[in-house]
C-alpha cells in the first residue's frame, strides 16, 4: 500500500527543509505526533534512529536509510509482518516549495494494515503537510 501527499508552500526550501528534517521537534508542529525520542546524536543522517508516538498508532523506531541533504530523507520501521516505510521531501519549484510525504507498507502484513489505517494515515499526512505549510510560511 502507498499513499502520498503533497503541499506547496510559500518559504524558502531550506527553511521548510530545516522544519522538516529537525524531527525532534515534530510534536511542537504537528498534532500527529504525540512525542520524538532521538536515539543518537545531531541532525538527521544515514542510520539516525528515532522512537516515534503518534496517537492511535503503536510506538514505532524509524531508522533512515536514505538522505540527501537539503532535498530528501527516507526512514523504515518494522515490526512483525510488516515494514513501513516514510519518504520526505522538499522541492523548489517557481510556485513555491512542493512538500511531498509517502508512506509505503510492505510485507505479509502491509496490505491488510495498509487498508485498516487507510484513512488515519491519509489524514495524518495531509494534517502533517497543512501543519510543515503553516510553520514554515510563519517562520
């Protein structure tokens, strides 16, 4: 199962960038997002791990796997069944900086939660990117 969304938003990318990518400070944005507990040091890089609460949703680590600075990051959590995956990325177009966030769910499990979530997950991307639009167009 995938699902994308995306926003544009009228603030420089690198500033949207720098919200985005500062996943510490998720809960201070966004009402998805119950707590962030960074479990290693510094900005976001390749194998940066982090336990994630969001309510409804089970406690999950998100580990990244894919980073380009300025532009992109990708992070995976897995449990039993399933892996879920959640791509991030900031864009500079001349309408303004498009804010793309996907998840994917895969594995034996990843289609029968993908349908049961199906409708909190596209709510909490589109809160998430109403959220990212209106912090970075504040800031």
């Amino acid at each position: 199962m995938r699902f994308d969304h995306s926003v544009t938003v009228q603030a420089p990318a690198d500033r949207v960038w720098a919200i985005f990518s500062d996943v510490a400070n998720w809960p201070e944005w966004t009402p998805t997002i119950s707590s962030v507990e960074r479990l290693d040091e510094g900005r976001i890089h390749l194998g940066a791990r982090t336990r994630i609460r969001q309510p409804k949703l089970p406690v999950a680590v998100w580990e990244v796997t894919e980073l380009v600075e300025g532009e992109y990051f990708e992070w995976v959590s897995k449990a039993p069944g399933i892996k879920t995956t959640g791509g991030h990325r900031v864009a500079d177009t001349p309408d303004g900086t498009v804010v793309t966030a996907t998840i994917i769910q895969e594995g034996p499990l990843g289609w029968v939660f993908g349908k049961l979530l199906a409708k909190l997950t596209r709510e909490y991307i589109a809160v998430e990117g109403a959220s990212l639009k209106k912090v970075s167009e504040q800031a």
